[in-house]
C-alpha cells in the first residue's frame, strides 16, 4: 500500500518549515517524522479485534510475544504517534 504524505507548507526561514496546520518545525512537511499521511489510510484493528502477532524487546532487552507472553490476560497497547498497518 502507498500512503500519500501530505507535503502541503512553506519555508518561512532558515531552518523554519511551516506546515498547513501551521505549526514551524526544522525539517519540511512530509519528511522525516512530519511524515502525516492522507486520506483514508488503515490505522489499526478497532477496540476488541485480535491484533496481529506483535514481537518486541522489553526494559530488559528479552523476547515479548504479546500473545503467548500474557496466558489469556487482556493487554493495552498504547501508541504514541498514528500506526500505518
């Protein structure tokens, strides 16, 4: 799938980047992490859908397979930026 990232902004400085939201940042709109996408895009399994297998490393640097690690617990997952599945 090919996201559309909105590129929509101006140099306003040197450095200085306004986007169409009008917030001023160092790097222009639709580079880096002001990479916001378009339109309609999937953001993820809705409240109460199983998620996808998910594999990440803990505090401590081990293995976490959210399935099998939480033996039939509920877990959140808390994103902190949108998530293009």
């Amino acid at each position: 799938m090919q996201i559309e990232r909105d590129t929509r902004g101006a140099e306003v400085g040197p450095n200085q980047h306004e986007d169409a939201d009008g917030y001023i940042g160092p790097m222009p709109a639709g580079s880096g992490p002001r990479s916001n996408p378009l339109g309609e895009f999937p953001t993820g399994p809705s409240v109460g859908e199983r998620l996808p297998d998910v594999f990440a490393l803990n505090s401590d640097g081990q293995n976490v397979d959210l399935h099998s690690d939480r033996n039939g617990q509920q877990a959140v997952l808390i994103f902190t930026r949108s998530v293009v599945w």
